[in-house]
C-alpha cells in the first residue's frame, strides 16, 4: 500500500474521515464495506474497462503541444480529457458510480454539479442504464451553464436549482445530501469529485486513475522515458487532479502541481483557493482544508470557472499539500482566460475554464528545456463560451 493511500478508517494523514447524519450513516457504511469488493471483482472490471473503451472513447489522447512546447521552452504534453464523451473526465467516474449502484440494487440517482460536466456524466449514464436522475445545480450555475443544464434535460434528468448561499457548488451538495437524508433506501448519490465522507474520495480517486495509467504508458510509447518531469492539473474538489496524480504518487521524481482558483486574487475576498487561504475543518462529511471564518461558518468562494467554485477541497490534496508531495499553486480569473486563449490560438484546443487553471500554471513554473510536463486538459470550452464571448468580445 502507498503511503499516500487512504486508511482503514477513510484517512489520509489526519484529512478524510466520516463526518455524516446517522440518517446517513448505514448507508455510507454500507458502501463502505463492499466498494473494494465490487470494485477488484472481475464481472466490475471487464464492464468497466468495456464501456471506457467502447462508449467513453478511452484512451484520450496525449498530445505533444508543439507550439506551446516552442513557445515556454519546454516539452509539453496535453493529456486531452476534453476528447472523452459528454467532454471532460467526469464520465469515468459516473460510470463506475453507476455500475456500484446497480449491483447495490439502488434505482434512483442523485448528483451534484457545478460546471455541469459531472451533471451531465451523471444524467448521460442514467439514461444508458434506465435509471431515474436528479441533479441539484446552484441557481447561479445554472445561469452561467446553460448548455450544460439543456443536455442534463435532453438526457432526461430533473435539474433542480439550489436557491441557498451563494447558489453555487457547494449549495448544491448540500441540496443533494438532503435529497440523500430523505431518500436512503433506493437512492445513490453519485458524488462528482475526491470529496464527502469516505469511501467517496478513494472510490472517486480510483475511478479516475485510467487517466494517470494511461498518460505512464503513453508518455513512454512517445518518448522512450519512463517518468514525465511534471504533472500539473486544477483543482476544485479535485477529481482530475487525483486521477492524473494517482499513478504517479510513488515515482517521487515526478513533480505534482495542481493549481487552484485564485479568483480576483489571492489577496481579496473573492477567491476559491481553500489551501492557500484555507484552515482545517469539515466540509460535506470529511475533515479538510476549507474556507471558513474563526467560528467555522463557511466562506462563500469565488471563481469565474464554476467547477472551481468550492470552499473547500478533496482530503487527498490537503494531505498532498501539507506532506510536501504536490506543490500547490493559484491562478487569477484573467490568468485563466489568457491561458485559455493561448491554448486555443497555439495548439487549436478551447479548452474548459477549469483546465484553463491547469495551463495558467506554466507561467509560475521555471521550466528546463529538457523538462517533459504533462498538463491534463480535463474539459472543453463549450459550455464557457458564452464567458469567452463576453470576455474576449468575440
């Protein structure tokens, strides 16, 4: 087992935990019990592995960025996510999500989504499978995503908005937990990052980790070396960065960079940096790094990128943080546009406001020439093109 795994008892270092309703409680022991199980079962694997490779369009590529490699004097390799079906990485999660629920005998799902890219994952494998979908999205998010909330429709999901706080991400969740309190018996609640109680953040971390397993085997097919130098992603709750990191976490000669969202800055209220500007506390059932003031009550955060705009983050990247293994970096709103707009005009790749983060990073990074950085590209820019429009007057 890796010293960065989580414990028996949901932990990674002091991070994680089980902090839920006794509501709650048997159900959240009860997967628990038997995620291991159903996971390494070989009946789990073959339909998992079938349905990545047959309907998600697994592998995505690795894509060496020629003019972005040019023009920061560096190798830069783009691991593409944006090219999985639905658009972004949250498919691979969802997948998986509901293969457990199915052989746990649950008929109904409930989701939870910022961006829309796990809302539309969750609504895209309901409708594959004939189960029923609510996902709660913040009113606000539902405004600044309506792409994203008309495909949730069209795949027939009920999409309800949360009216509490400040409307957004975390608003949502905790709308879907409540929907979870008063439905334990037949409902599964599809958790969308690394975040909520244990098992959710290893299960969710495993679930992604095809995107580290394939970037290894990729990167030495292209290059002939073993290791990338880098390894950079965003992170909000943090799922791609996790499954991007995943493989990598004890080839320590490979340095992990996730970036978090800055918002206005680092030194203004608006930001949703939870570990820059964060202390420990809990958070939607695990103990974490999170916005809070000196009593505890939540800080509303702030991103123009709405899968980034959480208060707090995956109890994997707090320990990574704090234990040294990852370097943890911030980049601005405007960071992020001209990142997504260099992209987009070198390599020919919109990329989503979320991995427009990951990208931004490269500027904050003392690059070798021989260096070889991965950066994983964990969605596509169409549903934030109403923001590119309005931001670059296109």
């Amino acid at each position: 087992m890796s010293k960065y795994s989580v414990n028996s008892n949901g932990y990674y270092g002091r991070f994680g935990g089980q902090f839920v309703p006794e509501m709650l409680y048997p159900n959240v022991d009860n997967l628990k019990k038997v995620y291991q199980e159903i996971l390494n079962s070989e009946s789990f694997q073959k339909e998992y592995k079938q349905l990545l490779k047959e309907y998600v369009g697994r592998p995505t590529p690795l894509t060496y960025a020629k003019r972005m490699s040019a023009a920061y004097g560096t190798n830069i390799f783009l691991k593409r996510e944006d090219c999985a079906h639905t658009g972004a990485h949250k498919i691979n999660n969802a997948i998986g999500q509901i293969l457990i629920a199915k052989q746990m005998g649950k008929t109904r799902i409930i989701a939870e989504t910022g961006a829309g890219q796990h809302g539309v994952a969750t609504a895209t494998v309901c409708a594959l499978v004939g189960m029923k979908c609510a996902v709660y999205m913040g009113e606000v998010d539902i405004q600044r995503q309506a792409p994203n909330v008309a495909r949730m429709k069209m795949l027939g999901a009920e999409v309800i908005p949360a009216m509490t706080g400040n409307r957004t991400l975390k608003d949502a969740t905790n709308e879907a937990l409540r929907d979870w309190i008063s439905n334990p018996e037949d409902t599964f609640y599809i958790i969308g990052s690394v975040v909520g109680p244990h098992p959710y953040p290893d299960m969710v971390a495993k679930l992604q980790s095809i995107i580290s397993e394939e970037t290894k085997w990729q990167f030495r097919e292209q290059t002939g070396k073993d290791l990338p130098d880098y390894v950079m992603a965003c992170i909000g709750g943090g799922s791609n960065a996790a499954g991007s990191f995943y493989n990598f976490l004890d080839d320590e000669s490979v340095k992990l960079v996730a970036i978090e969202a800055a918002g206005l800055g680092l030194d203004t209220p608006d930001t949703a940096a939870s570990i820059a500007r964060g202390t420990e506390g809990i958070i939607h059932g695990s103990r974490t790094m999170l916005m809070q003031t000196d009593d505890g009550q939540i800080i509303e955060p702030y991103s123009i990128s709405a899968g980034l705009d959480y208060p707090g983050v995956g109890p994997l990247h707090s320990f990574l943080a704090e234990s040294g293994r990852a370097t943890v970096l911030a980049a601005t709103d405007q960071e992020a546009l001209d990142a997504a707009f260099e992209l987009t005009r070198l390599e020919g790749i919109i990329p989503a406001l979320e991995s427009a983060h990951a990208l931004a990073g490269l500027k904050k990074i003392d690059f070798k020439s021989t260096d070889n950085v991965v950066v994983t590209v964990s969605g596509r820019g169409d549903k934030d093109m109403a923001t590119y429009m309005d931001r670059f007057k296109l």
